[in-house]
C-alpha cells in the first residue's frame, strides 16, 4: 500500500481553468505539507496543516486554497490557472520532527 | 524569515570520485533532515541529525551536522552511478513544524 498517494500524476490544462490535486496518507501522521518544485528542482513550502488546522501559510497567491477534511486527506485547488503555475506538486506527511514521507507528485502543465 | 542555503548547486564527478555538498542556515535549527530524489522520483529521506557535531555515516555517505547546528555536509565517498540524483539537506523548525529544504544539489556520475 502507498503510503502518501496523490492524485492525478499527470495533469494538463489550459490558462484560466481551475483544477484539484488531491492527497492522502495512510500512515497516521497528524502534519500534510503541500511543496511546489520548480524546474530548477527547488522545493518551496506552500501549506502545511496539523490535525486539519492551517499552520503554514506560505506567500503564495490566493488562488491557491488547501482543504483538508481530515487528518488523513490535503487537497490542493487552484483557481484561473496561470502559465507560471506549471510545476511538480508534492504532497508530504509527517509526526513532529520526524522524517517526510513524499507522495509521487503531480506535474502540473498549463498551457 | 528562516532560510537554507546548499551548494553547489550542480556537482558532475567521474565515478569513484568523492562528493560533498553543504547545507547553511540563517538560523539555528533543532535538527536537519537530508533527502535523496533521483531522476523523475520523489525525495525520500535518508537521514536526520539532532545533536550539535553530532557525525552520521550509512555506507559511503557520511552526514555532519555542525557545532553552531546552521551548518551540515553531506559527503558520499567513491562515488557510483546509482548515486545520481539530487540531494537535499532540510531544516526543522521545533516551534513551527515548518520543513525548509535547502536549493538542492544534483549530483551526475560518469561511468
């Protein structure tokens, strides 16, 4: 069973349409990060919630909006899709200090 | 606000060659976690290191983690080509949750 599964993989759409990533993880760990990896591999922090509650919010674009209906489950909507949005989407999950469990990714391509 | 800096950025070594790179924090961390992500994959975790000088070694990579904890090194010895891919030294914050990850380094083994 994977452990932290992020759907779709593969995702392609044109400017100005709205589009959900969604994540879960089965490993019983209380913080979801969502992370954007640009094409120069740089993972930049965008979300993080603990036990369903926002604690991270990074500077990114309201566009963008987190949902987590429970511990379990991080979804990631993004609204009028830009060219810039284009990336690699990584769910992640973790207790406390301890290591991140990544899901596959989603690369996302707007075209 | 927190930062992780990591050089070099690109590192392309003749296989059985040595290899490091290093991590730099703006701010002291309470520990600092390495992933490895190969080619079209996900990161997945290698190591973490919580104590200051503490010195961690699996196999042929040995992990530092410095005096001042802002500062950690990655160093794989004799290089193979199955070390390809990018690694990323990554911080924790004990107060936030935040996991900050430095700008990775990719490393290329030529055979």
């Amino acid at each position: 069973d994977t452990a932290v599964s992020q759907t779709p993989k593969y995702l392609v759409t044109q400017m100005g349409n709205d589009k959900s990533i969604k994540c879960e993880q089965n490993l019983g760990h209380d913080t979801m990060y969502w992370y954007k990896q640009d094409s120069k591999k740089f993972l930049k922090i965008m979300f993080s919630y603990n036990n369903k509650e926002l604690i991270i919010n990074e500077t990114v674009p309201n566009r963008f909006s987190p949902k987590s209906p429970d511990k379990a489950h991080l979804n990631l909507h993004i609204n009028s899709l830009e060219l810039g949005d284009s990336a690699v989407y990584f769910c992640a999950s973790r207790n406390g200090n301890t290591e991140a469990f990544f899901g596959q990714g989603t690369r996302l391509t707007v075209v | 606000g927190q930062q992780v800096m990591q050089i070099p950025q690109y590192q392309h070594v003749q296989e059985g060659e040595d290899f490091t790179t290093y991590c730099n924090s703006s701010t002291t961390l309470s520990n600092i976690q390495w992933y490895k992500q190969r080619p079209g994959g996900h990161p997945v975790f290698l190591i973490q290191l919580v104590k200051s000088g503490e010195v961690k070694k699996q196999k042929r990579l040995t992990f530092q983690f410095g005096e001042a904890k802002k500062n950690s090194s990655l160093h794989i010895t004799a290089t193979q080509t199955t070390d390809v891919g990018t690694y990323f030294c990554a911080g924790g914050s004990s107060n936030t949750g935040k996991l900050i990850f430095g700008q990775g380094t990719t490393l290329q083994v030529k055979p």
